[in-house]
C-alpha cells in the first residue's frame, strides 16, 4: 500500500469488527514481507495505526487471537521492541489520531491515577452534546490512563428530573458502549451536602437570603451586596433550618454562599446554593427532603468526596471554574483537577435541554427520539451507526476552540462506516409508475428468479432475489427524460433501447428492445425498474427530514417559537422489491440512486390494529450522506 492508501485506513480502524476486517485483512496482506508498514523504521503513521489498533477492544481481541498471523506478529514486534508506545499511552502524551484531534493533555498528578466522571442531569436525553462529555470523560479515564470513570446523575431538581430521564440515560451510555466503573447519584449525598451547607454558614461563608429572584439578579449583575448578606450564623442556621421544614419564611429564603459582591467574575458573586422545591417529590428520595443543593455546591463537594481527580466539563463552565477551586479550599477538600473542552456546536440545531423539552411537550416533535432531534436517540433513529457516532465526537478532541459545525462532516462519517456493508435494494415511486413491456430475443419467456449479490462489492452482505420478466415498471421522471431509439440501462439487468414513447401525460406503458449485450459505460442513464409480474410489490414509506428551527444560530433568548421550520419532513409511497419485506426495525439499507434508509418499522412491526386504513408497510427514514449538509 501506498503512503496516502495507509493514511486512510489509519484514519478507519475504530468501528465494530464487520466494518473494520476488510481493512485488518489489507494490513496483514501488506505485512507479509515487511516487519514495518513503511521503511525501516518506525514512523509517525506506523504509530498512530499501531495507537489505533490498541485502543479498539475488538481489534486489539482479533489480534490477540492470532486471527491474521502477518498483523499479529507486526502488532507484537513493535509491541515488545518499542515500550515508549505503551509508556506514552499509559501517561496521555499521544495523540489519539482522531482526524488531528490533539489529545496530549497531559493531566496533572496523572501518575497518582485517574479518575474521571460524567455528570449529567435527569431532566431530559442525552443528546450529542453530553456524547462528547461522556466520550471523553471515557477516553481519559479508561484509555488513555487505564483508570476509571463514574457516572453520577445530577438530580438535584425533581421539578424537572425523572426515573425515565434517568434510565435513558444508563442505556444510551452502554449503547455508545461506554461502561462507567460506578454508578452513583447526587441524591446519594444529600445529607453530607446538608451537613456541608451548614458547615459552611458557621464559617460565615453562607448565608440567608430572601431577596425576590429578580432583585437578585440585577444586584448580581451591578455588584450590589444583598442586604442579609450580614445576617448572624445564628441567624442564617435557624433559617437554613426553617427551609428544611418548608415553613412560611424558610420557603421565602435561599442559601448564597458568601465570596463576593463585585467580583469581576460573575459567577462568583455570591451564588445561590441550597433552595426549597416542594412542588415535587424527589424520584429517588420522595418527600424526604424539602431543600435541595445546587448544581455549583454539589459539583464540587461530591467530586472530592467521590475520589474522583479530573473532571472534565464545557467551556461553558470555565467562569465557574474559580468559584469550583473557593468551595475545594474554603472547606478544606482534597483537590480536583479540571479541564474544559469546547462543546458541540451545529447549526440551525440547539442543544438546550429547556429548549428540547418544550418542543417535545408542545407536540412540535414526535419525541425524544424523533429523528429531527439532537438527541442520542434522535440520531440514532436517523440512521447513525454508534460506530460512526464514537468515532466522530473522538476525532473533535478535548479542544477548547469554540466552533459551530455544519452537519455535513457528522454525516459522512456514517456514510463511511455504513457504504461498505449495507444491501442495495430497489424502490419506485407509488404515484405514476410506468409498464414497460420488453421485446426482442432476450427477453425471458416467462418469470424468472436468480439470485444476485446485495452488495456489488462485498459478498459477505449475502444475496437476494431478483425477479425478471417480460413486462417491468420503471419511474414516472425517468420515462419522460427518454428519447426515442435511445440506449439506456436497466440497473443489474442489461441495456435496452426505447422503442416507443406515448405522448399521453402521465405516461402509462411504453416498450424497450432487451440489448444485454450492450455496453452499459455508453449509456447516460442507469435507471431502477421491479419485474411486473411474480413479485408482490412491497409498500414502504419514503420519509426525510429537515432541520427543526431556521436560524443558523439561536442566541439564549430567542424564542424557539419564532424559528421553527413550518415544514421539516416529506413523505412519499413507493413500492419496493421483496428483499425490503424482510426487512426489521433499525435495519440499514441503500436504495438504488435514492439514497440509504433506515427501517424505523417492518411488515412485522405493526402491532394489531396499528396499520390503519394504509395497510401495513415498511416505514423507512433517508439518512443524509454529508453531500447537502443537511440534518
């Protein structure tokens, strides 16, 4: 192979094992004479294919296996003869060869051990957003450090958490296959986080504050200094205490710690860190507790507590980073390190969970896991493969660098991973299908079955039955593009000639002349057709999407209302070949020159009663390629 042919396949060694055996079997291939990929020595590429290989589990098992001898032995020499490979993954000096992504962060105290966390809160689905946290928050703790990395949910606001919110949560973490070495919740630690907030008001570092919620605002932002800021410990530990009980006046209070009125830094002008909410019980603890901490208290306490060393968050949280280290020193914690990382940006798509949750409550989407959604579950039941998901957020990198993506890169990424392994089936539009009957002497004299491959390039995708007879039907759009005498395609068939075209409008039958011994490179049309006769035509629907707002970029207070797309799908009948009627749900297919689909319900899908007046049919989603940059 060629330097630029080992710099794509470098660039292709992290999806699941169907996808990357082809490219596993090249590289045993190449290595049959060689002990290096390239040279004599070994080199940056050789590194990075070699960095790669380790860090996919099903690679690295493959491998171990002595499945292909040549890669096996590559793999092991360099392995045994060049230890810094090892000793630079072991600390996270390396580069993850992620697409670039600069991955030497090179965590502090790193060899007292790592160990990482992802925070999230219960109050939605994770969207892609929380995939890049929770990715990288994985990749430092499990692969660059072999340490570990906790999952604990943030459920400290039961007016918006749940236990679905919560399940979900677990389950598309172990669907991107990221497994956390231990599973906690901040409501684990609520009487610690209690006994914390009280230490801190007999410090003087807390206090009482019933300032209405907009005054407080506004004196945050000029840097007023509350007027109970001055309030006695005593004072403001009888009333944390009326908050515990959800009396008349504890209702009327919250806690701020006490860092600073005029601090150049907002965040740290006193934020607010225990509050009452007893308009719902908790889903964990009830009626338990009538106060709950806030998010900027329980952060830092918790991560100390729980052991963990590096925490790793958004830029979004890096103004929160000093008042992190105040809630560490003023109490006395051990330390945690932390590291910020730009989060995902796309356009015309928000990643605010309030935001997401109002279109899911008002109806304006189907679900969480309505394909139009950034969700995890949105983009998954679009059609991206968790291979090709994985592989993309890795390639970003923990980069600080702030940039709004188009969807594009996103896409093609699953294209590359889904391309080689996806049967090719056809469809044609319901609506104005043309007959075509077929003459001359090649044309089968009644209705024939052979089997064909699904894939033209890759016979391990299986075969199909392709159904041939004299009489076919072919689009609409493509019969009137025809001349008369013209030569054209019939895709996996044989060429043929127009012999007849009808000036009615919408076109109903035409005739071809069979030309099969005819070069199909002549022709300027390839196009799709199903036989007429011996196949039961199966109905599908043909749905594709559009992005849910038109704005590029929504800012914090744009009303979602004001930019929502009136129209984000379409939806067309078409009849398919029979291969699409054994199709099941989150099946993944290309249709000839349509695109690829992913099956969101099969024939056997539909549950008693459900198909309605249409009949049951295969439900398929079109899973954009990265060629228009659309979502």
């Amino acid at each position: 192979m060629k330097h630029e042919e080992l710099e794509n396949l470098a660039s292709n060694l992290s999806g699941d094992f169907r996808t990357i055996e082809p490219r596993l079997r090249d590289l045993d291939k190449h290595l049959t004479l060689r002990t290096y990929l390239e040279g004599y020595t070994l080199g940056d590429l050789e590194k990075k294919i070699w960095q790669t290989l380790r860090g996919n589990k099903v690679a690295i098992g493959f491998i171990r296996r002595n499945g292909l001898p040549n890669l096996t032995r590559w793999f092991t020499f360099l392995e045994q003869t060049h230890p810094e490979l090892q000793e630079d993954a072991a600390k996270g000096k390396t580069i993850a060869n992620k697409g670039g992504a600069n991955y030497n962060l090179a965590l502090q105290d790193a060899e007292k051990g790592v160990v990482t966390r992802f925070l999230p809160e219960p109050s939605g689905y994770l969207h892609i957003g929380h995939a890049k946290a929770a990715l990288l928050s994985d990749y430092f703790g499990h692969v660059a450090y072999k340490g570990q990395m906790r999952l604990r949910l943030d459920d400290t606001n039961p007016a918006k958490e749940s236990e679905e919110f919560q399940d979900a949560i677990v389950e598309d973490l172990a669907l991107m296959g990221i497994k956390p070495d231990a599973l906690t919740y901040t409501s684990d630690y609520f009487e610690y986080l209690y006994e914390t907030c009280k230490k801190l008001i007999s410090m003087g570092k807390a206090y009482a504050d019933d300032t209405d919620q907009e005054t407080m605002r506004a004196q945050r932002m000029d840097g007023i200094p509350s007027k109970r800021r001055d309030r006695s410990i005593e004072e403001n530990l009888r009333i944390f205490e009326e908050m515990k009980k959800a009396s008349e006046e504890g209702l009327a209070h919250c806690i701020r710690a006490k860092i600073s009125a005029d601090d150049p830094n907002k965040a740290m002008r006193d934020p607010v860190i225990y509050r009452c909410n007893i308009e719902n019980a908790h889903h964990r603890t009830g009626r338990k507790w009538n106060i709950y901490p806030m998010y900027d208290l329980a952060c830092p306490v918790v991560d100390s507590y729980e052991g963990v060393t590096h925490a790793l968050r958004s830029t979004e949280y890096t103004d929160r980073n000093p008042q992190y280290q105040w809630f560490l020193d003023t109490l006395g914690l051990r330390q945690v390190h932390m590291w910020d990382f730009s989060r995902m940006n796309f356009i015309k798509t928000f990643l605010s969970k309030r935001k997401l949750a109002k279109l899911v409550d008002s109806g304006k989407v189907w679900g969480w896991d309505d394909p139009r959604m950034p969700t995890i579950r949105g983009v998954r039941r679009r059609g991206m493969t968790v291979a090709a998901l994985r592989d993309f957020i890795i390639r970003q990198g923990p980069s600080r660098n702030v940039v709004t993506m188009d969807w594009t890169s996103f896409w093609a990424a699953n294209k590359k991973e889904i391309d080689p392994v996806v049967a090719r089936h056809t469809a044609l539009l319901q609506a104005n299908t043309v007959k075509v009957k077929l003459t001359g002497a090649e044309v089968p004299s009644g209705v024939v079955t052979e089997q064909r491959p699904k894939h033209p390039k890759n016979p391990d995708v299986g075969m199909k039955d392709v159904v041939y007879s004299p009489e076919i039907y072919i689009d609409q759009e493509d019969a009137k593009s025809f001349k008369l005498n013209e030569e054209i395609t019939l895709m996996g068939w044989g060429n043929a000639f127009v012999r007849e075209i009808p000036s009615e409008d919408p076109i109903q039958t035409m005739t071809m002349e069979l030309n099969l011994k005819g070069d199909f490179k002549s022709t300027d049309k390839k196009i799709t057709w199903l036989s007429a006769e011996g196949l039961e035509p199966v109905l599908a629907e043909l749905w594709d999407f559009d992005y849910l707002i038109t704005k590029d970029k929504l800012e914090e207070d744009d009303n979602v209302e004001d930019f929502l797309n009136p129209n984000t799908f379409s939806l067309v009948d078409a009849i398919c070949d029979g291969g699409v009627g054994k199709l099941k749900k989150d099946d993944i297919i290309q249709l000839e020159r349509r695109g690829f689909y992913r099956v969101d319900k099969g024939l056997n899908d539909w549950a008693p009663g459900e198909a309605g007046l249409k009949g049951k049919r295969v439900v398929l989603f079109y899973i954009p390629t990265g060629k228009t940059g659309g979502k």
